[in-house]
C-alpha cells in the first residue's frame, strides 16, 4: 500500500523554490503526490514504498539544495 512521509523543510525563501521541491519529488517514480507549504516549511510526500524509499525521497531535496527533518 501507500506511505506517507511527513518532513520539516529547510532552506525555502520563495515559492520557487517549494515549487521546485514538487515538480523534482513528484517527479520520482512511485512518487503519487508531493505537497510542499512554504510558510510552514512543511513537506508532504505519498508514495509506494515498494518503488522508492523515504531516504530516496529526502536525498532528492538534498539534492535540490534543501534541508529536511522527518516530523514525529
Ligand atoms: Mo526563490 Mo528558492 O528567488 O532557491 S527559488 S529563493
């Protein structure tokens, strides 16, 4: 079944730049949705964890230059 991954997002300054966390993320296989709130520097991501992983999703906003931290 599906997974949710519920993130703390750092490094965001414009909404450019949640945009892009979106398009990149939503982008990923076994990604089905990817929503990113700038003001509350919250991201959240719904995927098949039988395709692509928590740490998969996170590296690819690393890799887009942001921070995040899993939300307990
Ligand atoms: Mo906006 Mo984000 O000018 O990297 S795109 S700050």
């Amino acid at each position: 079944g599906l997974a949710s991954l519920d993130l703390d997002i750092g490094g965001m300054h414009c909404a450019s730049c949640s945009s892009r966390i979106e398009r990149v993320v939503g982008r990923m296989d076994g990604v089905d949705a990817a929503s990113v709130n700038l003001a509350a520097e919250t991201g959240k991501f719904v995927f098949d964890p039988s395709l692509v992983s928590r740490r998969e999703i996170r590296e690819a906003i690393a890799g887009a230059g942001f921070t995040s931290e899993v939300r307990s």
